[in-house]
C-alpha cells in the first residue's frame, strides 16, 4: 500500500500480535489527493460519510488517536477482494481550512 502524493507528518504504529497485525498510520494530505489515493485503495471518495468515524474505541485506544466525531470528519469503510494481501481497510477524513486533510487509516494483515 503506498501513501498518497504529498502526504507530510506521516506517523504510524504496527501492531504483531501471532496471526496477522495492525497498521495505523496518521499523515496530512492535501485535499485533492485524499479523493485520488481513496480511489487508489479501491474506494469510491463517495462512500465518505460525514460525521462518521469508522474506527472503534479499542482502536482508537490502541493507535494512541483522540478524533471528535464532528461535522468535519468522513469517514469510509474499503472492502478488499479476498486476493488482497491486506483485509479491509477503515480511513476517516478530517478537513482542514488550509487546503489538506488529517488522514487517519487503520487496516489489517
């Protein structure tokens, strides 16, 4: 999975527990490339739903995240085909009035 163009402040935590693992990765991205690399991921930048964070409270815990569900967050469920080397991957939006995003995605191996 590669990041989107122009992605800055990227942090991430992986987490190995015996099968499979979790990555969470944070990073800052301009607006027009959120909806391009979503695309990218398999998604449809339509399927971002305002006010929703896909992510649950053991996750968030986990990934060390403090996100409000508010107006200005969407987030998106990405299913991946079974071939896939990762499972289904959750990614939530926050907008920001300088042109880019805080992008938060969690996904499975």
């Amino acid at each position: 999975m590669s990041l989107p163009e122009g992605a800055t402040g990227v942090r991430y935590r992986e987490v190995l527990p015996r099968s499979g693992g979790t990555l969470y990765v944070r990073m800052r991205v301009p607006e027009p490339n959120v909806r391009n690399w979503l695309r990218a991921l398999g998604g449809n930048p339509s399927d971002l739903t305002r006010g929703w964070s896909p992510f649950n409270s053991h996750e968030l815990r986990e990934a060390g995240w403090d996100i409000a569900v508010s107006d200005a967050l969407s987030g998106a469920w990405i299913p991946v085909p079974e071939s896939g080397p990762e499972t289904d991957k959750k990614v939530a939006v926050v907008e920001d009035s300088s042109n880019s995003a805080r992008v938060y995605l969690v996904t499975n191996r």
